[in-house]
C-alpha cells in the first residue's frame, strides 16, 4: 500500500483513502462522502429460501408460474402460511430432479422464484450453496414423453390436475388467423426452406428446447422429432411472450406457449386457430378469439390440450413424506378437502385452465386420440359463468329445482348427473 509523508515532520501519514475516509466521516455529510468516491448504496441481500414460512421446493415447466401465483397468495393468507418456492429450467427437468433425489440434478441452486402474499408478486430468494433437495415437480405431460423415462421413478407419486391448452402465437399485429399441423411440420422442422409464408425468418421462430412440455406437445401433434424445433430458445414462456412482442417483423414472428400465459398476454400476443391433421378448419381453444370459454378444448375441437402433472416422494403406501407436498398435491388434484379460503376451482378457472369436471372429451396420454367424456360430478354451469360471465345452465340451491335434463344441482347449476 503506498504511504504518504508529511512534508512538515517526516512522520508517515495515513493511506489516503484512510485519511479521506476519516475526513468524510467527521464531516458527518452523506454528500461528503459521496464525493470522496466511497459511498456506496447498502447490499441488497437477497431473503434466504429457508426463512420463508414453511417453504416447499419445486421445480419443472414454467407453464405453472401464472397458477402457482395465484394459488400461492391463497395459501400464504392460511394460518399455516405455505410458502412455494420455485425454479422453471423446463417440465422433464422435474423427472431429472426426483429421479436424481439429495444430489446432482435433485439438488435446486442458485436462487429460486417465491411468490409474495401481499400482492403476488414475484420475487427471488438465495438457495443453500450446498443445494436444496426438491420436494415436488410440475408438468404439463406425462413422464413417458421425456427422454429415458416411461414412467414417473421409483418412490415417487403422480397426481393429474388441470387442463391446459398449448397455443400457437404471434404478435397482435400480425394478420394471421390460423395454423395447421403441416404447416407447424415444415416451418420448425425446416425453417427457411419449409417455405411456408410468412414465417420464412427462422430469427423470429421462438421456440423451447427439448425438455419443455409445450416443445413435446407440439412434437407429438406435428411429428416432427422434439430435439429438432428450429428457432431461438426463448427458456421460459414468458420469454417467448416477450420475444414475440417485441419482434420488429411481427408478419414473421410465431411461437407457442401454454394456453394461460397466452391468455394473460392478449394485449401482446394473440392464438392462431389450430387445424389438426384430417381436421377441414383451424379452431380455437375458445369459440372466438375473444373469449374464455375453452369450448374448443373442451368439446375436442381443438387438439392441442393436455391435463398437468405433479409429482412428489411417496411412502410405501403412496402418502407423500412432506406433509406440506401432500397438502399442496392434495388440494390441487382434488383427493383432499381444500381448507376454509382455498377454492381450487375458482383459482383454476381464473387462470385460463379447465377443471376435468368441465370437460366433454379426454384423451389416454399426452396428445393421444380423442373420446368423449363425462366427469362423475360435472361443473359446466358454474365454469361457464365463471369463466365467461354467462351460462345457459339453470340456477338451483337443490336438486328439486332441476328438471328432468339436467336433474342434479352442483356448485348452483343444473348439470346431467
């Protein structure tokens, strides 16, 4: 360190920015300080994962971020407030992790999303350097559509959720309507030389990689080979959202997402109709392109839909080890009474997903042939009015004000059965 010399007395003087720093300091000025160059904001250290009130860790698609937020700030309100915490690399990521359990790919690092109570924004928190093992994963297939798995692993259970559509999208300025499974073929799986108008730019191809649920949902649909997409991986859904809003050749611009992010983004973005193989027109997941009633999905119009999947370690008797894990599974699939405050359906529904008791057709696997379907305890009344602000169903308090077409009241509407 260099020293300085008063010139006076010979005596060494403090390192100067030992002396400054002293100066400044008696000064007792902000200002000073500032202009001695060594003020500096305080850090803003980030909040620790493991503070956060009773945190469970998860991980997979980022397709569940928009319902985790408002589920989240439900359960934070709880008694037992329930803190999820939350890292989105991709959906098959989450077989990866549970497969992987206490090490390696089982271990979640660096920071993760949290959600908080007050207005549900997202926020960060730090993760343990040494890795944090992972409680639940999230995805909008099956475990047999990732890479090396046919099944969920060993010790682990799987509980089905919600309907989720997977929409294709380009930027509202564009004047494309529609979309079909050739098409989607050769624009991804060829690019430029797919020459399919307008989208011969493969620049404005946003795409996933081969671990997201809605690249494996398009592969299964158009054929083409889910490590083959064409395009500029935009990492999450949101991204591909912000790239699609802000492509300066909106003409030339596609991507895709799931269907509630796509529907929390319309100002930016917009749905192309989807005509499916051997289908004679394009359809949208709702009746218009300005509505949310999912009709398309629900009445099998629209093919590209799949119900989401969770999963978390089990016991021999297929309980969950975490009983926070086996609350949130519980709820989320229904096997368990929601507590006083939660109302999954109403969440669900607000969010842009079909709850299964609102659906008319299912399907036995990711993107698998189409049947028609009807739940045991249907909601249709109650989801269209939810959804859409209107139903054509009946209002009832009980059964006996129900007729002969639709005899049982459920959730205040007249449904079949």
């Amino acid at each position: 360190m260099v020293r300085e010399f008063n010139a006076k007395g010979g005596t060494p003087w403090l390192p100067r920015t030992r002396r400054l720093a002293a100066w400044c300091r008696r000064t007792g000025l902000a200002v000073a300080l500032a202009a001695c160059g060594l003020a500096s904001a305080a850090p803003a250290w980030a909040v620790a994962c493991k503070d956060l009130p009773n945190p469970v860790y998860g991980t997979g698609g980022s397709a569940h971020k928009p319902f985790l937020v408002k589920y989240v700030k439900t359960l934070a309100n709880l008694p037992d407030p329930i803190t999820i915490v939350y890292q989105a690399p991709g959906a098959c990521v989450a077989m990866a992790a549970l497969t992987d359990k206490d090490k390696g790919a089982g271990l979640l690092t660096g920071t993760a999303s949290y959600w908080k109570k007050a207005d549900g924004k997202e926020d960060t928190c730090d993760l343990p350097v040494a890795g944090q093992p992972v409680d639940f994963g999230a995805m909008g297939v099956s475990p047999s559509s990732c890479a090396g798995f046919t099944k969920a692993p060993a010790g682990v259970g799987e509980w089905q959720g919600v309907i989720n559509s997977w929409n294709v999208l380009v930027p509202v300025a564009s004047t494309e309507q529609s979309i079909s499974a050739e098409a989607l073929f050769f624009i991804f799986g060829f690019g430029k030389a797919g020459k399919v108008e307008p989208w011969i730019d493969e620049t404005q191809y946003f795409v996933r990689n081969a671990t997201s649920a809605a690249t494996i949902a398009l592969a299964l649909a158009t054929g083409l080979p889910v490590n083959k997409f064409i395009g500029v991986d935009t990492k999450t859904n949101q991204g591909t959202v912000t790239g699609l809003a802000q492509s300066t050749s909106p003409q030339a611009a596609i991507g895709y997402v799931s269907g509630e992010v796509a529907d929390a983004n319309r100002a930016t973005v917009k749905t192309l109709a989807y005509q499916h193989f051997d289908q004679t027109c394009g359809y949208w997941p709702d009746s218009t392109p300005t509505a949310f009633d999912k009709r398309g999905v629900r009445e099998g119009q629209y093919y590209l839909w799949s119900p989401t999947h969770l999963f978390a370690y089990v016991d021999a008797g297929g309980v969950p080890v975490n009983p926070l894990v086996g609350k949130l599974v519980g709820w989320f699939a229904g096997t368990l009474p929601a507590p006083d405050g939660v109302n999954v359906l109403d969440l669900t529904i607000a969010n842009g997903n079909v709850p299964e008791c609102a659906m008319h057709v299912w399907r036995d696997g990711d993107l698998a042939p189409l049947y028609s379907y009807q739940p045991k305890e249907p909601c249709n009344g109650y989801f269209e009015f939810k959804a859409t602000g209107t139903t054509t169903a009946k209002v009832c308090k009980a059964s006996t004000d129900c007729g002969t077409d639709a005899p049982v009241c459920r959730h205040g509407y007249c449904e079949v059965n």
